[in-house]
C-alpha cells in the first residue's frame, strides 16, 4: 500500500497538507493492526524522499506482487505520476484509491477564516507570542484531543515544536503556540473508511490471487459499497505534471489574488526575509507550473537531458 | 563616526535558497552587528522587494549605498546597479565569500539527543585537513565558521559545546576538494546506520565553496555557471554529477521531507535560474502582459498547437476567408525557424554528457528575443496598417515551451509583453502519438519532436487554454468542421468590433 510523498514549497511557514497526514496517521495505525494480527502487508507512506521511479524501481526489485495507491485529494495528480512509473517499471497499480473529502477542504476554511485583514491585524498585534520571527503560521483544522500520527506537537520549556514522527520524515520546526480555528465542514468518519480499508487488505492477503486487483476495485460496487462511499472516488485522469500546479497554491490560498495578498502582508510583516520565495512561489503558480511534481516524476533537467539530446547529436 | 559613515546606507539582503531549504538558518541572520550604523535597510527585517525597493533606495539618492558582502550581496548588487542606474552610488560590488555568521537563537536539539554519540561520529569524519567538519552553534557562544576548521581547531569547538549542549543548531559545510566523494561516502555510511538522532539534532549539511573559483582538481568541465546566490546548493561550476547525488543520498537521510524542495532549487540553480533576484526584484509583482489601449489595434487571432497539428492550413483558410471579407489581413509567424534555430540547436548540443546545462535556458531567451526582433522589424507597423493580424503560434508557445522545458519560465512573459492581448486564440489539439506520427516523415527532428516534449507542450498549452479562455479545437475532427467553427467565431469577433457594416 503506498501512499505518494507530501511536497512542501514552504517548510518554513505552512504546515504539511493535514488531510494528508492524517489519511498517513490512519495508514500507520492500519498497519500496525494489521502486522499484529500477522498479515504480510507493507506500507510506504512516501516519506523516504524517493522519486516515482525509484519507488517503482525499489517496489520491482523487492518483488512486491501486489500493490494499492493511496491518496488524498491533493494527491491526485502524484498518484498519476507513480501509477505510470510503476507501469514503466513492469507493475501493475491498479486502480488508485483517492480520499473523497467534497466540502470539507482542510486549509480554504482556515483562509476563508482569517480574511479580515483589519481583524487578523489586530488579532496578531494585540498577541505578544505571535510577534517573534520563528513563529510559523498555523492553519490547522477542527481541534482534535487524540494525538495524531501524522502532525504531532511536542511542549518544551513553554513552547510548541512541531514534529511528525514515523516512516514519513520528520519536519521539526518551533512554533510558539498552536491555534485551532474552527471548521465549518463537516470531517469523515474516518473510523468506518479505516474498518473498510481494513477488511479490503486482508480479503487481499488472504483470499486474492496476484494481480487480481480488479477484485479490489470491485468492492466499490458490493456488499461494502456504503461504506466506502466516504471514502474512495472514482479517479478521473490526473493532470499531467505540466499542468497540475494548482492543488498546492489552493492549499495555500495563493490561488485567490485576495488571499494572496493577505498571506503576503504576514509574511512581509512576519516572516520578511522569506519575501523572495514567497514572490517566486507566485510567480510559478501565475505560470502553472508545479516544479516539486516535476521532480517527483523525474523530470529535471539533469534527469531529462541526456535522452533528449540523444535526438539532435548526430 | 565618520562624515563618510553617516553617509552610508548599509543594505543587507535577505536570505537566499539556502535557507529556504533550511529556513532554521533565517535563525542564524545576525541581528545586532549592524548597529554602530546610522541607517540601515534589512530586507530579512523589512520585508520590501521590487519597485517598493527601489523606491526605498530613491529616497537615498544623495548617499552611498553600500551592499553586504556575500553570495547574495553580489546578486543583488548586479540587479541595482541595473535598476537604478547609479553603479557610482552603490559602491562596490560585493565579494562572493559569505560573511561569517553570528548565532542569535539556535533551534532543534532533542533533550535525549546522544551527543556523545554524535560528536564521535562526526569527528571521525575529520581527515586532519578540515575538509568535511561539524559545526555546533550555539546562542551567543561560538561565531559560527563556515571556512573549515583544522582537526586541532574541530576539537576545541566540540570540546566546548560539549560542555552545553543545549539549544544547538548543527551545520555541515562540504568543502570541494580531491577527496570530499569518498568523506560525503563515509558520512553516509555512518548517518545511515541510525539516521534518527541526526534527524533530530537539525543536521544542515551544504556545500561551502566559492563559486566559480571552486577548486578544480578532480573536477570535470562546467555543469553550470553557478551564479552567486545559489551559494551552498551545488558544489560548484566543476564538480561531476557523483558529488551531487552523493549529497542527495545524505540529504534523504537526514531530510526526506525535503529532497523534491532541494532538487527543485538544484534543477534552477543548474539551469541557470536566478530566483534569488527574481524574488528580490519582484519580477512577477510587475511584469504582467501589456493590455494595448490603443483604438486602432486590430483584430488578433492567432492559432496554436503542437508540431502536427494542422495550424498552417487552418491559418491559410482563415486568411483567405478575411480577404474575402474585403478586409486588411496579415500573417506573421513571431515564432521562426531561421539561422538562429542552428544556433541554438547547437547550443543545445553542447549539454550533451548532462555538461552545461545553464545552455538550456539560453536558447529560450534566444528564441524570446528573435520573437521581438521580428515585433520591432516586421510587425509593429503592420499593427496599424491591417484590420486583422491572424499568428501562426503566438506567444503562448514561447510559455508553454518554458513550462514545458524546465517547468518555470521566468523570462518569456517580461520578454514578450509588448505583444499586443489576442483576441482569441484556437488551440487545436492533437494526441502526441498522433502529433508523431504526423510528422514523422520530416526530414530533421529538433530536441523538440519527441513524445516527451510534445506531451509536455500540449498539456501546457491545455493548461494555458484553461486559464487563458482559448477555443479549444479536436484537431482528429474533420478539416471542414474545424474550419467552420474558426470562421464562424472570427466572424462573430469582426463583427463585434465593427471591422464590418462600415465601422472599419
């Protein structure tokens, strides 16, 4: 079960994509359940900083049979990217399996929430803790008293230090205090996904032949069908890496002239030394471009280069 | 103080790609050093970049600018000296060696963090000559060094860190020489065996060299012409590909989260690609398309589309149909195969064995700028002599081959603005196989005919078409149908501007 890596512009001042990481959270404690009860199964949650080829590449030469993409909805377009270097790997992906969140979007809530600019101004003027330089913005969702695998904090000496643990790397960064804002969506049940996806893999370990993976796919019209519903959609065709730039900027709310705008007087009053790139990262988003996708499928220069020179050196 | 330093505007800019790879450096930005100075302008601190920056310098016209030394120093001096139009005032072009740091506040030390353990591995990674060090900083205790240190010198660093090591914040530079393959080896081995606590500690490691003076002893020809600000992502102009990877290998271990982040930057800074300034200079902020207000602009259509997808013949029987109208018509093709086009294939040529790869980006600047030599020789003129100016490509292909051929296209848009706003594009759109199979009977292949590319160009073009408001055509539907729909809407448009009905 692999899940494609979450691509950060800005490490320093957004958070990881929080759908995701909690879709990976969920993934962790999946596998946990299911390596106790004995089943064979391996997930990679994409935090080992590989390429989709060299995902492909590695999944090939350990000998995996089977294999099940998983996503959230962010990831649509890397889940393409990895499906086609598993194809040119000699694996078949399947059918991908992408978290279907219609209406509940983690960070628009957040952005929609602080677009007062008079009242964050004044929000953030009147708190003292939020004045230092090393304070990161937090956009985070609904609070939630569990710990989460995927985003997790840690207080030391009066401050928060965020840090993601596990197979997906680690992104240790102080902030100085975490705030939740309400949401106005509605979160999944999370619970129920889990159980299906749960019953999904051990029906394959135990029951399923090699490369029968339309079996999986088929279960989205069987007995689990409702309970699937949540959780899974039917993924249409990804954007090819040229053109899929715009899941981050969403993200990030720089999509929206307004919201960009905003974010850029916080970082100019806030975080001012990171101008440049934050100006950068709009400008690749005005051009739709998507170069940390690009990278992901392989399509640097350095990469690229030799096989497209091969067709003009005589 | 001086007569001369009360006179001086002491400029510092503000952190690069380094640190937006690891913004736990912005915490080694020096805060206080600067304060014997009367005046000042921070950008780590004032967030100003572009026309506000310039316009912040204006006010100091009367006073000597001067630019903090450094890689970044250097890169923005070039930009001002440019902008401003006063190099005299500026001063001196800044050296490309980074001031030292100074630490300020130190981040990332885990209480449970075995330092011992750490300081062994890492100082068995000293040879003697200093060429691959650790460097603990801590707040206010140890100046941070970027030159390398001798094993002497390494080990009364460590011996006083180890005496506190709280609040640490750890740097790795890699200094280019004969041997730093077979040490950036070593220390992937070892970081290997447990990558955790090196995780945790905030283990920074980046190349420390001196640009284009990097020592070349074992090095290979020119990947690059590594410009200043891309100080610490790439060992330099003569440092083989091995280097390279071997860095990416340690950075996965020790910063998996941030491996796409840092080949982006790589894949730019191989390229060529100043971010650095164009971040600074604010090109994005100020560089949107021109919107030509002029009365008696004509109309303009243009027809896009990959090789191969009959854009020729459809803007041949636009053309006639315009005549037969009884209007003034012109064709131009702004985007020409011609004696450049060797030249630039040449040009290409030379990245052959992955050297030289800042060639790349020339060549579009090339093509951009043959562009406006045929604006300002062929067509400008004609934008007042014809109703209707139809384009076989029109700018949108200079775009979507920037995104296509290294994913960012800095340069095409401020290039190419004094082409006038089209009134409609038609993108016809043509599957790649079939786009190849199309012209696959033509003699010479560029680097641009291949599945790759073409697929690139067109999900770009698509892409542009979304956001742009083309008028997407399927160029597998009939010539005639095709044909019809372009007639009918460029019809709907000459009227609408009144070219007909004796409103001309």
């Amino acid at each position: 079960m692999i899940m494609p890596p979450d691509l950060d512009y800005f490490p320093g001042l957004f958070l990881p994509d929080l759908e995701r990481a909690r879709l990976a959270g969920r993934l962790a404690l999946l596998a946990e359940r299911l390596r106790s009860r004995g089943h064979g199964v391996r997930f990679d949650l994409g935090g080992q900083g590989l390429t989709a080829i060299e995902t492909a590449r590695a999944l090939r030469d350990e000998g995996v049979r089977r294999i099940v993409l998983v996503g959230a909805k962010n990831d649509r377009v890397k889940i393409s990217i990895l499906s086609e270097a598993l194809k040119q790997s000699g694996l078949d992906p399947g059918r991908p399996f992408i978290t279907k969140q219609e209406g509940v979007d983690i960070h628009r809530p957040l952005a929609n929430r602080i677009e007062s600019l008079a009242k964050m101004d004044l929000y953030l003027k009147d708190d003292p803790t939020l004045g230092a330089t090393d304070s990161c913005l937090m956009i985070l969702e609904h609070g939630e008293a569990q710990p989460r695998a995927g985003v997790q904090f840690r207080r030391k000496e009066g401050r928060l230090y965020r840090l993601t643990e596990g197979r997906y790397g680690s992104i240790p960064a102080a902030v100085k205090e975490i705030r939740f804002f309400p949401m106005d969506g509605m979160v999944p049940d999370w619970i129920d996904s889990e159980d299906a996806l749960t019953a999904l893999v051990i029906k394959d370990s135990t029951s399923l032949e090699p490369y029968h993976l339309d079996d999986w796919a088929s279960l989205l019209d069987g007995p689990m069908k409702d309970r699937f519903r949540l959780f899974v959609e039917e993924p249409g065709p990804g954007h090819p890496p040229a053109c899929g730039g715009a899941a981050w900027a969403v993200r990030y709310g720089i999509d929206r002239p307004d919201l960009r705008d905003l974010i850029q007087r916080i970082v100019t009053r806030f975080f001012p030394a990171q101008l440049p790139l934050f100006r950068i990262l709009c400008g690749i988003y005005e051009v739709g471009a998507d170069p940390l996708e690009e990278m992901y499928a392989g399509n640097s220069l350095a990469d690229r280069n030799a096989e497209l020179i091969k067709l003009i050196v005589p | 103080m001086t007569d001369s330093e009360r006179n001086k505007l002491i400029v510092r800019p503000a952190q690069g790609p380094l640190a937006w790879l690891f913004p736990e450096l912005m915490a080694l930005v020096p805060q206080n050093d600067l304060d014997p100075v009367p005046d000042r302008l921070d950008l780590n601190r004032q967030g100003v970049c572009g026309a506000p920056l310039l316009e912040a310098l204006a006010k100091h016209s009367s006073r000597n600018v001067e630019i903090e030394d450094g890689p970044r120093g250097h890169a923005l001096w070039t930009w001002l000296s440019q902008a401003l139009d006063r190099e005299e005032l500026i001063g001196e072009r800044p050296g490309l060696a980074p001031k030292a740091l100074s630490t300020e506040a130190m981040t990332g030390a885990e209480g449970d963090f075995p330092l011992e353990a750490f300081l062994k591995h890492m100082a068995g990674l000293c040879d003697g000559k200093g060429t691959v060090l650790i460097e603990g900083l801590r707040k206010g205790a140890v100046k941070a060094r970027t030159a390398p240190l001798s094993r002497k010198q390494a080990g009364e660093v460590q011996k006083r860190l180890k005496a506190a090591p709280g609040d640490l914040l750890w740097l790795l530079p890699l200094a280019p020489s004969s041997g730093l393959g077979d040490r950036l080896q070593a220390c992937i081995e070892t970081v290997a065996k447990d990558p955790v606590p090196f995780r945790h500690a905030g283990l920074f490691p980046f190349f420390d060299t001196a640009l284009n003076e990097a020592a070349k002893d074992g090095g290979e020809a020119a990947e690059s012409r590594l410009l200043p600000s891309w100080w610490g992502i790439l060992p330099g102009d003569h440092w083989p590909r091995p280097i390279r990877v071997r860095y990416l290998e340690l950075l996965r271990l020790l910063h998996p989260d941030r491996i796409f982040l840092f080949m982006t930057l790589e894949n730019y800074a191989l390229a060529g690609v100043d971010c650095f300034v164009e971040g600074v200079m604010d090109r994005f902020g100020t560089t949107a398309p021109r919107r030509d207000k002029k009365k008696s602009r004509p109309l303009i259509l243009g027809i896009c589309g990959t090789d191969g997808s009959g854009k020729s013949s459809h803007v041949a029987a636009l053309e006639a149909h315009i005549i037969g109208m009884g209007l003034r018509v012109c064709v131009h093709k702004i985007y020409r195969h011609g004696v450049f086009h060797d030249t630039v294939t040449d040009l290409t040529r030379r990245c052959a064995g992955g050297r030289n790869l800042h060639l790349w980006r020339l060549q579009r600047i090339i093509k951009a700028f043959d562009s406006m030599k045929y604006f300002y020789s062929s067509l400008e003129r004609e934008l007042d002599e014809h109703d209707v100016v139809i384009f076989d490509r029109y700018v949108f292909t200079h775009y979507a081959a920037g995104a296509g051929r290294y994913h960012h296209d800095p340069f095409a848009r401020e290039l190419l603005s004094p082409f006038p706003d089209a009134d409609r594009i038609y993108l016809l759109d043509v599957p790649t196989d079939e786009a190849i199979r199309r012209i696959g009977t033509r003699k010479e292949r560029t680097v641009d005919e291949n599945e790759y590319m073409l697929s690139r160009y067109r999900h770009a073009l698509l892409d542009l078409a979304d956001r742009c408001g083309f008028k997407v055509l399927d160029a597998l539907a009939p010539f005639e149908e095709n044909k019809r729909n372009i007639l009918d809407d460029a019809e709907r448009l000459i009227e609408a501007r009144g070219l007909i009905g004796g409103e001309k």
